[in-house]
C-alpha cells in the first residue's frame, strides 16, 4: 500500500495590536523590566482588546493561513481547534471560527492540551487524513490568556500574552511532511499548573470569584523542571523516531515559555542560537499558539526552505508534552 504523507500546506498567524510592556506591568505589580528579562526572556507581549474573544483573533490566523495554503474555507473538511480559553464551555470556539469563516462542510471541535495542545492537534489532524477520513484540515492554536490571568499576581501575570497561529494539513509529496510524533500526559502532576474553579469541580460563586480561583496558579519552579526534563526526552525521542541525528535538524521550534527552558533545551541538542524560532521576548507565553505563531514567521521570513528537517516541541497543563519532527514540502517561492 501507497505511503500516505501529511505536510503543511499554508501557515498564518495574528497577534493583536495593543503591546504591554514589562514597564507597563511594574506600575501594576511590584516587578521590574530587568527582572522579567534576567528570569524569562520576555521584553512584551500582545494584548486583546476587551471586546475580542480567542475565536476572533483565531479567525483572523485562520483565514491567513488558508490564503496562504491558496484554499476556500469551503475545501475545510474538519477544524481543531487548541486553546484552554475558550470563548465558552460550550459551544466549541472550533464551531464559532466554521461560522465565522464559512467552512460550511467542515466538523469542528476543540482540544484541551495546555500549551502542548498545537502539536496534539496536528497529529490529529494527520491521523484523519492517512485513514482516510478527511483531506483538509485546519489546525488552530488561540488563547486570550489575558482574561484568566491575575493581574494582581507578579508570579504569573508577567508571563503571558494573547496570539492565535493556524496550519492546514494536506497531502503531500512522499518522503516529506510529518515524519514523528511524540505525545505525552502526566496527569499525577496536574495541579502544578491550573485554572481551579469555573469548571464542574468548583462551579463559580461569590466564593470562587472572591478567592481569585478563575485565574491561572501555577508551581512555577515544579513546572519549569518538569519542561526542562521533558523537552529534551520528546525532543531525542521524535528525532529518533524519525531516524534522525541532531545533526540533520535545521530548526527547533520550541513552546516559548521561558528563554531559560529554551536555552537549556538547545543546549542538550547541541543547537546553535540561528537554529532556534524564538519569539517569546515579543510575545511571552500565548499557550498553544507559540509555536503556530513562531513558525508562521519563520516561514514568511524565508527562514524554511523545502526538505528542512524541523522540531516542533512543547510542554503544558496536564501535564502534557508533545513533539514533532516534520520534513518541509512546501517550496518558499509558493
Ligand atoms: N518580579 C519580581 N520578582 C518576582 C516576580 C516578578 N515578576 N515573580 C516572582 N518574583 C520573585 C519571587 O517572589 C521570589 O521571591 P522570594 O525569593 O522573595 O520568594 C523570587 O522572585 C524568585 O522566584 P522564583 O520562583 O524562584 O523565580 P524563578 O527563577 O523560578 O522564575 C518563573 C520564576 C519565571 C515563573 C520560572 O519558574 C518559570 O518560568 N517557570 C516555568 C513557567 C512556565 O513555563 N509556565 C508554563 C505555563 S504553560 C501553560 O499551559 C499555561
């Protein structure tokens, strides 16, 4: 039987307009600009307006991304979409963004994966199409973290930024496209990383809203070893999945969470800085939609080129981890 090969076939990506700066965040909380730059990397990061929710700035990176990949939203067979700030419980931001852009044959559902949720929704996405199911898949990483941060909090608030990036998935050329993929869950771990009340466990009430528990709590040194851990095991583990040595990557594009982690990643890969998609110093940590977002600009920096072998990897809330090695096939004159 025929391989089947699944590749990217357009990226796009939006962030919003309104920047934060770490100036901006030490009138608000006791933090400074050096401070945040010395432990994290991150010089700003993007805002949504209070009148945008995840599936608007989604649907912008959505219709980029299938412009790109020279596609109607009609040609969409299903949409997944990654994000833990979702417009609401129910029903799915995947179901508000088909509206939205009009893929009127597509199934649509979201995944919770915390930020390692882009790469699980790509290896979903390719799983439908080599059995068969599907031949077009839109794969969507939003979040406004924005509204479930505590802006009281300068442990976490100082961390993240809103952005939404988007792939489409096609067949493509035998020998190119996804090459591996690496998942993970750790759930005995989970409470180092969470969002406690609103969901069935501690519905809201005045209680809830007067504790602060809608807003992210996080262990941030319990999780930063954990990330430091697990992003070189998926990191080796993908590459040897796919029969590569470190020495064939050409690019990593890490989950941006925190320089430190980044670096430390790299450095166990043997990676020089060039190799390397980093955006977190502009961004900070937008969750699902860091990598989307890294590589749509990667791409339309010319920096990817046909046959680069590329390392997608992330770690998140669960506690989640997911790698991917990805052979490019798209040429960057398209
Ligand atoms: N400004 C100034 N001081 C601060 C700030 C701040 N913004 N935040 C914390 N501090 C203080 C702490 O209170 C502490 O003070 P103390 O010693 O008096 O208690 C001191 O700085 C050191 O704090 P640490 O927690 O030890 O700082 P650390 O070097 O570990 O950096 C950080 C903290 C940046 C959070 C780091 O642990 C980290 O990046 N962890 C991983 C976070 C992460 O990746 N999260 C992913 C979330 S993924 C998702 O799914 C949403």
């Amino acid at each position: 039987m025929k391989n089947i090969c699944v590749g990217i076939s357009g990226v796009g990506s939006y962030v919003p307009e309104k920047i934060v700066t770490n100036h901006d965040l030490s009138k608000i909380v006791e933090t400074s600009n050096e401070w945040i730059i010395e432990r994290t990397g991150i010089h700003e990061r993007r805002i949504a307006d209070d009148d945008m929710a995840t599936s608007d700035i989604a649907t912008k990176a959505a219709i980029n991304a299938l412009e790109d990949a020279r596609l109607r939203p009609e040609d969409i067979d299903l949409i997944i979409v990654a994000t833990v700030t979702a417009d609401h419980a129910f029903p799915s931001t995947a179901c508000i963004i088909q509206k939205n852009i009009g893929a009127v044959k597509a199934a649509a559902f979201d995944i919770s994966v915390g930020c390692s949720g882009f790469v699980y929704g790509l290896s979903i996405g390719e799983n439908f199409i080599k059995s068969g199911t599907y031949d077009k898949v839109l794969v969507i990483g939003a979040e406004t973290l924005s509204r479930v941060v505590d802006w009281q909090e300068r442990n976490t608030c100082v961390l993240f930024g809103d952005g939404a990036g988007a792939c489409v998935l096609e067949k493509c050329e035998e020998g190119f496209g996804i090459l591996s993929i690496e998942l993970g869950s750790d759930g005995s771990n989970g409470e180092v990383l969470v969002q406690p009340a609103g969901g069935s466990r501690l519905p809201a009430s005045m209680d809830t809203v007067e504790n602060r528990l809608h807003f992210i709590k996080m262990d941030g040194k319990e999780v930063f070893k954990f990330a430091v851990r697990v992003m070189e095991r998926a990191s080796t583990n993908a590459l040897e999945k796919a029969n590569l040595q470190l020495g064939d990557l050409d690019f990593l594009v890490p989950h941006q969470a925190n320089m430190r982690i980044i670096d430390a990643a790299a450095k166990k890969l043997k990676l020089e800085k060039d190799r390397i998609c980093v955006n977190l110093n502009k961004y900070g940590n937008m969750s699902s939609a860091s990598i989307p977002v890294a590589l749509d600009e990667a791409v339309k920096d010319n920096k990817i080129n046909k046959g680069d072998n590329i390392l997608l990897v992330a770690f998140g809330a669960g506690l989640t981890w997911a790698s991917m090695t990805i052979k490019w096939s798209r040429r960057e004159d398209r």
